[in-house]
C-alpha cells in the first residue's frame, strides 16, 4: 500500500523515518486533497471529510505545552513530546444510518 505523509513540520517526517514508518522515497505533502490520500495509508493529520478516502491513517500525537502549539519543532523536540503512533480506518455514513454498536471482546 502506497504511504504519503500530510504535514509542515520537517521535525516530524525526521521522526517517522527514525521510527521506520517512512522510506526515504515517501512523498511528504503540505496540504492535502482527495486525490493525494485516496486508498493510500497516510501519515499525519487529516480532516475527517478527508480522512475517510484514505485506506487508513497513522498519526503521531504530540503532548505540546501551549507555547510549542503552531510552531516548528526539532526531531529532538517530537521525540519529546510524541505518543506511540495511533492508526485509524475512518468510513463516512449517511447521518440517518442507524448506529450498530459491537462488543469489545
């Protein structure tokens, strides 16, 4: 499955390669549409609306104090900061779909 990275901070795409979740050779992207996340597993940050196109979605969370919030960050400082990567399969519903709830085994 083909991997594309959604992100501004170079500090970040120097951790993914670190953690080995990235080749050298991944597209990293600054801005994103359908057409660049479509079936493909994207790492960083989407909006929802967009989110559901990709085939699933990794991110790694980062426990910013306020100052750091909007500002780039070293590879040093998301290694700090960061929480084990997180994936998701988003899927988009009509909004009168009933809900179907399924036990946690």
């Amino acid at each position: 499955m083909e991997k594309i990275v959604v992100t501004r901070y170079n500090g970040l795409v120097e951790y993914l390669r670190e953690l080995d979740l990235i080749e050298e050779e991944t597209q990293i992207i600054a801005h994103a549409n359908i057409e660049d996340v479509k079936d493909k597993h994207v790492l960083g940050v989407l909006p929802l609306w967009l989110s559901c196109h990709a085939m699933k979605i990794t991110e790694i969370q980062l426990k910013l104090p306020a100052e750091k919030r909007g500002k780039e960050l070293s590879v040093e400082e998301v290694r700090f900061f960061a929480l084990s990567p997180r994936t998701y399969i988003v899927r988009e519903v009509a909004f009168n779909d009933p809900v179907i709830s399924k036990e946690k085994s």
